[in-house]
C-alpha cells in the first residue's frame, strides 16, 4: 500500500525513446475508429469510439504476454469508464449545473483515485490513470441520455477489445 501511494517519482522525466512512432499509433488508432463515424453521419458517437481506442496507448514496453493481459484488463476498466460516465452524464444532467454537476466532480475525483491506484499497483506506467480519467470525465459530461448509454459503451468496448 506505502509503495503504491508514494508521490516518488511523479515528478521526474523520463526517456521517451519510440514516443514519436507511438503517438502516431495512437492517433491512427483514434482516426480509424472515428472516420467511419463520422463519414456516417454520426460524428457524436466517434468520441466513444476514440475513448475506447485509448487502450491502445497502455503497455507499450511489457512483454507480449504480459501486454495481452494488461491490455484486457485495461479494454473493460476503458469500457467500464465510458459505460458509467455515459450513464452518470444522462442522470445526473452535469450541464444543467447544480446538484448534478457536484456529483459529476465527486465521481471524477472518486475515478481519479482508482485509477491512479489501479495503475501504480499493476505497475503500468505512462498515461494509464490520466486516460482512465479522461475517459471518464469526457463522457461524464457529455449530452448523453438513456438511449445513447448503450450505443457509448459498445463503441468503446468494440474498439478497446
């Protein structure tokens, strides 16, 4: 528990060998998941879609193996965040402001800290919690109803498996 709640080390920089080819993955990953969409005439769905595609970024240094595990492990923490976040978004209504909004921040910070947990104990490095987070936070305040919760959280899953 000390080692995974210890700041050591959150602030120092690190090599970023490969990071250039890497960041290209990632941006080809989102592109080719929303491109379609959006071709489709359904671009308010392709933010679902580029969430899930996040998972691509996770493990990019572990072991074949090791990454297969992580990577599915990360596939339903992304759909699980994309999936709550949607739902939260549709009930609590975080853009009409007041109670909803409040409860949209609580469950953000509650996510942050999972996340950042959940990360430091499995040791995956780089970005994990940050786009957990992000995943979250994004379709927590989006215009979401009852009926788009569903359609969100496939396109996240389909495209982080």
């Amino acid at each position: 528990m000390t080692r995974v709640l210890s700041p050591r080390g959150a602030l120092a920089l690190h090599r970023v060998d490969g990071a250039f080819l890497f960041a290209l993955r990632a941006a080809v990953a989102m592109a080719v998941v929303a491109l379609p969409l959006v071709l489709s005439g359904r671009a308010d769905l392709a933010v679902y879609a580029m969430l899930g595609s996040f998972t691509t970024t996770f493990g990019r240094n572990l072991p074949y193996p090791r990454r297969g595990v992580a990577l599915a492990l990360v596939g339903v923490a992304m759909t699980a965040c994309v999936g709550c976040g949607t739902a939260l978004a549709a009930s609590a209504d975080p853009r009409a402001g007041g109670g909803g909004a409040v409860v949209v921040v609580a469950a953000t910070a509650v996510v942050a800290g999972a996340a950042k947990f959940g990360c430091d104990a499995t040791r995956l490095g780089g970005l994990g919690a940050v786009l957990l987070l992000f995943s979250f936070a994004v379709a927590a305040n989006s215009s979401a109803t009852a009926a788009t919760v569903l359609p969100a959280s496939s396109l996240a899953r389909d495209v982080a498996w």
